[in-house]
C-alpha cells in the first residue's frame, strides 16, 4: 500500500481557524485573553464540575494538583505502573515519592491491591496512614483512567476516605467517559476525586496543540492551583509573590483552537465508537471497556503474543501502532521504588498494541489495518 495510517493524528476541520485568526487579529495571543475563561466555563460545564484552571499541558496540570492538594518533601504518592510516565514525574516535582501498584484488567489501578497496600504495609492513626517501611506519610492518590477506560471509582474513593487520601485524577486520556449506571451515574471522568486533570496533547481526543485543564469542585483547591500557575501574584501591580509558583497558564490562542475541538467533541467520541465496532466486525478483537460506562474510545488495544513482530510488520505496511508504555517502576529514574504485587501490569505490556483510532480514521483505513494483522496471525 502507498497510504501512510498514523495512530493518532488531531482532526481540526472546524472553527478553529475562525477562532484562532480572531485571536490572533484582535492581539490577544498570550496568557491573558477572553478564550481562554470561555474555554475554562464551556470545559467545566461539559463535564459538571465547578472549578476549570486552564494549564499549559496535562503534566503541568498534575503538578499544580499535587501543590495544591498539599503534597510536601518526602511524602507518599500512589500510582499506577502501567501508565505513562507523565503521570508519576510530577509527584518527583513535588519532591515526594511514588508507590507503584498494580493494574486490573481494565489496564487501571487495582483498588484491591490499593486496599491490600493500605491495610499490611501502613498504618493508620490520627488521620494520617504512613508507610511502614519507609514511616512516610501517604497523602494521595493519582488514579489514571487508562486510554479512556475507567477506574472503579467508587472502590477508589472509599479507600480515599477510609484512610483520608487525597485523590487526584488523572483523566488526561479520557475527556468525555462518564458512568452510565451504579452510584456514579453521569458523573465524567475527572470530577469525582479532590482535582481531576485533562490533556490536549496533539494525539488527544480533543487538542489545543499542547495544553491542559485542571477540574475540581472545591474552590479553595482550584484557585490555589490558578494561583500557582501563575507565579503566584499575591499583588499583579507591585510583583508581590508569596509562594513559590510556576509559568503555566495556558495561552488564548491555545484556548481559541480548544473551543474549536470542545465543539466537535462527541462527534469525535461517536467516530472512535464506530471505529472501534469496525475493527471487531474486520475480525479483530480489542480488549473490552468497563460495564456500565460510556468511554470516550481514545485507544484501542489489541492483545498478542507476538507483539514486536506485529509492529515491525505493521511499519513495514506504513500502518503505525506501538507498544504499551514500558512499566515506570522498571525504568532508570525510578529504580528502587517502592512497589507493591506487580503481575497484570507485566502481563499486559508483554501484549499489547495500539492500533491506528484517529477519529479521520476511514473504514477503509480499519479494512486495511485489520488485513494487515490477519495476514500475520496465520
């Protein structure tokens, strides 16, 4: 074939131009400028929470959410392994540590193993849980919801109660997933926890080219994290600061193009469902979303046992898929952190591969993908 099918590539055909030229026409191109609270208002209204701080990026947006939920030096972070590292790196911002757990088959943090870690390897008085070993206190919790699937959330937050953590979501994949049924229902990803986070990286289901969103329904931690973001102006006139903050505002022009994409979200949600269904009916099986949810589809993972020769053989077809992320626990910058029972995790990024989803993706394009693998299968 002559037809190069990326994996996740954005899809501006909308208003963006319009929005962007204005922005750029009416000189409005910084950190200051009306499309950027219209973006913050039309987010926050979409996924029913009441707080928006709009951020240079999903990282950034992590960062301000640990600050402001008061995560200090030498404090405990739990966090997933299977996830990218972007995720964890802001908890070393924070000069605190990570304790990497498990997944379930859902590719999300294991709340059982959560439990289990809370219960054997801490203890809990006075309203504080701090680990044995290490006597740190544990703080919170960063809980990815892993290529727009979602975490058990209700088992999630009553862990997050019973042992008075902080929960942060990191929701950067999944703008748009929200429970359909149980105790949840209609509730969107990132608005359950203290602070929830979104990204507009350029593969994300919506982009601003680079940037990001902190949600939250308690005011005090929103305009904490607005107030680090930037620099901290205790004084805007006379450059009067009284904590140490961080240049990361998001730019009107970023916010002009995020309107754009907002607007054709559940179009996008609604292709990538279709998208999906077609890779099942060509005959490949993707792993399956959790019950009683309503996914947004960011990305589609198949499962095989001959993951790299499928990917070279893929490239080699100008159809680009990759690997899972490899485990954060096993890499460089993280070695010698605290873990607890690793097994899936392992299990499935021995496995797994994502396949072209952008929502430009054609019918044709899935045809041509799902061909590609059968030939290899045989």
């Amino acid at each position: 074939m002559d037809k190069f099918i990326p994996l996740s590539v954005p899809n501006i055909k909308g208003n963006e131009l319009k929005y962007v030229t204005n922005a750029i026409e009416t000189e409005w191109v910084s950190t200051a400028g009306p499309y950027i609270s219209e973006f913050e208002d039309l987010l926050k209204e979409y996924v029913g929470a009441s707080y928006a701080v709009a951020c240079q990026n999903g990282t950034s947006g992590l960062h301000l959410a640990l600050q402001a939920c008061g995560v200090k030096a030498g404090d405990m972070v739990i966090v997933p392994t299977l996830t990218f590292i972007a995720a964890v790196n802001p908890v070393r911002y924070a000069h605190a540590e990570p304790v990497f757990m498990d997944c379930d088959d859902t590719l999300t943090m294991d709340p059982l193993k959560v439990k289990e870690f809370c219960e054997e390897e801490c203890t809990f008085a006075d309203g504080v849980l701090t680990h044995k070993k290490t006597n740190r206190k544990v703080k919170a919790l960063v809980v990815v919801h892993v290529f727009g699937n979602m975490a058990d959330m209700p088992a999630i937050l009553d862990i997050a109660k019973q042992y008075n953590l902080r929960v942060i979501e990191d929701a950067t994949e999944a703008l748009g997933t929200r429970y359909t049924e149980g105790e949840l229902e209609g509730k969107y990803a990132g608005t359950m926890g203290d602070m929830g986070v979104y990204s507009f990286n350029g593969n994300k289901i919506i982009t601003t080219g680079g940037g990001g969103m902190i949600v939250s329904n308690d005011e005090e931690l929103a305009e904490h994290a607005r107030h680090l973001s930037t620099q901290a102006k205790a004084d805007v006139l006379y450059f009067d600061h009284d904590e140490i903050g961080y240049n990361y505002r998001m730019t009107n022009i970023q916010a002009a193009l995020g309107l754009g994409q907002l607007e054709q979200l559940e179009t996008f949600i609604q292709t990538k469902e279709e998208n999906y269904k077609e890779y099942q009916k060509q005959g490949i099986v993707l792993l399956p979303f959790r019950k009683g949810i309503r996914t947004n589809y960011w990305f589609y993972s198949f499962m095989c046992e001959n993951r790299d020769e499928l990917i070279k053989n893929l490239s080699e077809k100008m159809i680009q898929s990759r690997p899972v992320w490899k485990l954060i626990h096993t890499l460089k910058p993280y070695e010698g952190a605290e873990c607890y029972k690793i097994e899936k995790a392992v299990y499935y990024y021995e496995r797994i591969v994502n396949l072209p989803c952008s929502t430009n993706l054609t019918k044709e394009d899935v045809a041509c993908v799902a061909e590609s693998i059968k030939e290899l299968q045989k």
